[in-house]
C-alpha cells in the first residue's frame, strides 16, 4: 500500500513531472477546444517526439493532454458553438443556449468543477477496478484476448458510426494494414509485393497521424467559411447551491461514463451522449427545458466525458485494449516505449499504473485551475482563422511522421493515409476502428494462431472451446450481443427504428 | 419509408473500388500461403481481407439502394467536385504533396516556409504580411521546440543542406 503511495505521489514530487502535468492539461484544454484540433491527433502527433523520452515523462505529458483535451471541447461548444470535439457535441446542446442568455460563464464554471469531480470519480474507478481487473485477466488465454480484441473492433464500429458494416470494414482494413511485413512468427513475408521497405511494416504512427491528423485537416477545409459566434464571459466560479443541486446527477453520470468509458472501443463521445439521453429521461425538472439552456445537459454529458477517461485506461492497463482511440494511441506510445500493455504490465511494473493515476489525478487539479481561468486568452486562440491553423498543424503532422524513423516514407505513408482516410470519413466510415484495428490486429492474429496450435490445429474443436470455456463463453456472448443489437430485427423489438 | 441517408456523388464508385481493393487484397492473402495449414502466416490476413469483402459488398449494396442527391441539375462529377473535392481542397492536397517531395530536397525549413505561405493563400488568409510573420514565427518555435526539446533530426535537405548553416540543421 505505502508502496503504491509512493508511486503514485511520484509525478507530484518531481518539479519536471509537475511542469510537464500542467503544460499537457494547459495545451490539452485548447488542443480539445479548437474545432479542428483533437485529442487523438494532438496524442498520435506527440507520440512521435517523445519516443525518445523516459516514459514517465511522456505520460505524464499525455495525460494531461487527454484529460484537458476531453474538457477543452466543451468551452467551444458554449461559446462558439462549435464542439471543439465529439465529447462536447451534447454540451452544446444545451451550453450554447445558455451562452445566448448570458450565463456563459456561469456554464463554463459548471462546467469546470462537474468534469473534474467525473475525472475523479473515473480515476478512483481506474485505482479500484485496474488491479481486479488485472488479475481476472490472467485467467485470459489466446482465445479470451482474439474475442476480447474481435468485440473491441465491433464495438467501436457499432457504436461510432451509422453503419455495422462500415465499422467492420473499417476495423479489418486495420488489422489487414497491420499485417504488411514480416510475419512475427515464421520471419515470412506478409502482404509486401516484394518491396524492401515494406518489409519493415508499415508505422503505425504515421498511419495515425494520417487518419487523425490529415484527414481531419483536409476534411476541415470544407467548415473554412464557419464563423463562430462570440459570447461574453463573467462570473466564473459556480455557487455552492448550484454544485450541490447538480451533484447527484453528476455522480450517476459520472457511473455512466466510466462503464463505457471502460467498455473495449466505446469512448467519451458515446459516454456524454448516453449521459445526456439519461438525463433527458431521469430528471423531471429540469432547470429550463433540455435543448434551451438546461444546466443538467451540461452536467451530465460533461461529468461522463471525463470519468470516461479513467474507464478508458481500464482495458488499456489491464487487458492491453484501448477503451477509445486516445487509448489506442497512448497502447502505441507504451510499445515504442518497449513496454506491452496487459495484466503482467501490471504485475512487473505496479509503478508505471500508480503513476499513470497519480499523473491523471494530478493533471484534473491543474484542470480545475486552468479551468476556471484564463477565459480571455481563451476566447482569442480558439478564433485562430482555420486558413492559417491548418497549414500550421499539417506541417507539425509530418515532422511528426518524419522524426518517429527519420524516414521520409512515412511521410508519404501518412499523406497516403490521411488522403484515405479523408474520402473514408466522407463516404461514412470511421477512422478510428481503422487505427483500432492496426493496435489490435497484431494481438488477434497470434492469439488466433496460438489458440489454433493449442488444439494441434483442430478447427472443430478450436471453434467448441468457444462454448465450453466459461470465459470464453461469456465473452463470446457479449461479441454476439453486439452483433444482434444492430440487426433490424433487434431495433424493430426495441422499437427503435 | 426508407431512412437511409440520401447517397453522395461518388460513393457508388468509391464503394466499388473498396470491393475491388478486397477481392485483390484476398487473392494476394491467399497467396501468402494458400491453405497449407490452419494457422498459417496467410490465415488472418485471408479473415481480415475476406471481412473486408463481405462487408464492402455489403456497404456497396446500402449506396446502391440509396437515393441519389436530389439536385438533379448537376452531374454527378460536379456534384463530386463540388461537395467532396472543391478546388480549394485539391489545390492545398496538391500543395502538401509538393510539400512532401520538396522536404528532401529543399529541406524542413525552406520548404515548410514556402508550404505554410502558399497554403495559407490557397486558404483564404490573404494579408500576406500576418501570413509572412506568422510562418516564420510558428516555424522558428517548431525549430526550437523539436530541436531542442524532443531532439528530432529535421530534413536540411539535399539541394540546400551544404549551404544551410549548422545551427539551422
């Protein structure tokens, strides 16, 4: 116990680590808050330089990133309405209203302390479930990590677009791409067309950059006419009555998010909306009507995005499974690191789990802080003209690309990539079960092989262990859940479309 | 009544192209080691692209069900152009692609320079001034930082890195 106390006191003790915490939230909160600007790409980008730093460092940097970046969307979304990300698309809803009739400030202030008491409620899960967790997955063969990876890829499909089958295609595009080089267990060569270069595999940095990066940036010329609306700020600080009335919602909330923040694929996004939907349907008297200033829409999405961050490093710490994309690139930046995410990350190195909650604890005080200060500055970044801000990002894109190998393969690897991942986005595919599937596909393809070999490559009785393996079967039944829930015929039954 | 969204200009296309990229990348997965074994190198890489297929074919299917845009006044490759690839999106990918081969040769600083000026023109940020100080200040702080802070090594360039000073490499 002492000892997990001073791990986790290790981030706060350290001057650098301290600078480093609050510089990540700081650039986090206005990374989150410039539409245009995301998490995933801001994380995929600084992947790429800090490689070459401890590991500490880097993740203390990257948590606060995430955690002020799943914040920073919301303060666009009151006050320009525009969700600076798809965490803050329900904070609008009901943020830009309130903005409207003059209580920005009082919005953002809310705003501030609900999504750093859901930060807290999602680390203390974090702290509590991660190490149970952990040993529960040593119970996990081959086949329990190829179902639990199968169902991530399913989830983040399923629940992040508008179609299964796009999600799906999207999820094996990733695991296919991750397969191009050598294969890790016969030296073979997989998918390569006789190229040298391609040998070596493709880096799935650039790729990210590409997808999260590019594509976003060209997809953004399309919004270059958007104009934001601006709103005038005052009184920050919330009351203490306004707190305590909205703090019940806010706990339930904050439950909603960190359960499917920890659910393998499912992200802060579809946490704010889940929470916003229950909102919608549990209170009875809300402040105004929802969709025109409610105070509870923005509890209760707000509380949910950031206690999702906390569900999300579940899965990652424990299972190697990112609970959302941010994860899936944080999953990348620990292998460049030589470190492999799952239940022995937790048991061979108990430090690196106590100072990754220790960092985020810390990173969701400075967010408190930077929070509720520095609106003015705030309100003059977030209009930076996109035609200067995107020119700017796809430069630090490709030096972000470049520098992971020197190479400038990569480059066009992640010019190639973002193109892709441009028309992808526009014809209704989500990118993200794509980079997903690049993390995950290694882990299905040996756990599949693995699994296979176990049962000296016996298909029918590889395919009955399914079923006559407790956990297995458990897992399995919550892959074809998944499956079934987005048929017509499920939707029709619940009454849904 | 059909709630499908309404189809865009070019998805037909660009579905069947993702059917096509499947199939090909099923046949050349298939080939990696035919079906030697169960668990062999080939297999997942066969799943993977056989998953691609069926759920392409199954995406190609809802953008032929789909009904097309409304604004019948257009062909579809205006409708294309207008709503997918604007000349502005084209110019700036063509200008990024410049980019890209010119990093070798003119180097991370000249070309980053001459990228973040033309881009930001193409754009629509037409005082050229704000434009000239803002590149060269955005990109002597990504010099500084990424020089000195992350120690990454930035492209001097084949044609300008003999004449470019040591410290700006």
């Amino acid at each position: 116990m002492m000892e997990a106390l001073g791990y986790f006191f290790m981030s706060w003790l350290d001057v650098k680590m301290v600078l480093l915490t609050a510089v990540g939230t700081f650039a986090g909160i206005y990374i989150g808050a410039i539409p245009g600007l995301s998490v995933t790409m801001a994380v995929s980008i600084l992947i790429s330089f800090t490689f070459r730093w401890d590991i500490n460092e880097a993740l203390a940097l990257i948590s606060g990133i995430y955690l002020g970046g799943v914040y920073g969307g919301s303060r666009s979304a009151i006050l320009l309405n525009i969700p600076g990300a798809p965490a803050a698309i329900a904070t609008g809803l009901d943020g830009y209203p309130l903005a409207k009739l003059g209580e920005a400030g009082q919005a953002i202030g809310l705003t501030t302390v609900v999504s750093v008491y859901g930060g807290f409620i999602g680390i203390l899960a974090l702290a509590i479930a991660a190490p149970a967790v952990a040993d529960l997955a040593l119970m996990f063969g081959p086949r329990e990590y190829l179902l639990l990876a199968f169902w991530g890829i399913l989830l983040v499909g399923s629940l992040s677009g508008q179609s299964l089958s796009k999600g799906i295609f999207a999820g094996a595009l990733g695991a296919l791409i991750a397969c191009v080089g050598l294969d890790p267990m016969t030296g073979e060569n997989r998918l390569t067309f006789g190229s040298l270069q391609m040998s070596a595999g493709i880096s799935y940095v650039a790729a990210m950059i590409g997808f999260f990066g590019v594509a976003e940036v060209i997809a953004q010329i399309h919004q270059l006419d958007l104009k934001p609306v601006k709103q005038n700020v005052s009184k920050i600080i919330p009351s203490w009555g306004l707190l305590k009335k909205y703090l019940p919602l806010a706990t339930r909330t904050s439950g909603i998010g960190v359960v499917v923040g920890a659910l393998p694929g499912a992200g802060g996004d579809i946490a704010a909306l889940m929470a916003y939907d229950h909102a919608k349907r549990t209170v009875k008297n809300p402040s105004r009507p929802f969709g025109e200033g409610a105070y509870e829409g923005l509890v209760a999405p707000e509380s949910a995005n950031n206690a999702a961050v906390g569900g999300a490093y579940i899965p990652m710490m424990t299972l190697g499974i990112p609970g959302d994309a941010v994860t899936a690139v944080i999953i990348g930046a620990l292998y460049i690191h030589g470190l492999k995410p799952g239940p022995m990350l937790m048991i061979e190195t108990p430090h690196l789990f106590w100072f990754v909650v220790g960092s985020l604890t810390l990173a969701n005080i400075f967010l408190l802080i930077f929070g509720l200060t520095g609106i003015k500055i705030f309100a003059k970044i977030v209009e930076t003209p996109k035609p200067v801000l995107l020119p700017l990002i796809l430069v630090l894109s490709a030096v972000g690309a470049y520098a992971i190998n020197n190479n400038p393969v990569d480059v066009y690897w992640m010019l190639g990539f973002g193109v892709l991942g441009y028309f992808l986005k526009m014809y209704g595919f989500q990118v993200g079960p794509v980079v997903l599937g690049m993390i995950l596909g290694p882990m299905m393809d040996r756990s599949y092989r693995q699994a296979m070999m176990a049962t000296n490559n016996d298909g029918w009785l590889f395919v009955t262990e399914f079923f006559t393996t407790p956990l297995s079967a458990i897992i399995l039944a919550a892959v074809v859940f998944t499956l079934v829930s987005q048929t017509q015929w499920w939707k029709r039954l619940r009454g849904l479309n | 009544m059909s709630t499908n969204p309404p189809r865009l200009p070019g998805e037909l296309s660009f579905m069947a192209l993702v059917v096509v990229f499947s199939a090909f990348m099923l046949w050349t997965s298939f080939r990696i080691s035919k079906f030697d074994s169960i668990s062999s190198p080939g297999v997942f890489p066969m799943f993977c692209a056989g998953l691609m297929l069926v759920t392409g074919l199954m995406s190609l299917r809802q953008a032929w069900k789909a009904s097309p845009s409304a604004d019948t006044h257009q062909t579809v490759f205006q409708q294309f152009v207008i709503q997918l690839a604007p000349l502005k999106l084209i110019l700036f990918v063509a200008l990024i692609v410049g980019y890209m081969l010119a990093l070798e040769v003119t180097g991370f600083l000249f070309s980053s320079y001459a990228f973040l000026l033309m881009s930001m023109q193409v754009l629509g940020s037409k005082k050229i001034v704000v434009n000239l100080w803002v590149s060269a200040l955005v990109l002597f702080c990504i010099f500084i930082v990424f020089r000195t802070a992350f120690s990454v090594v930035l492209p001097a360039g084949s044609l300008l890195g003999p004449y470019t000073p040591e410290f700006l490499k």
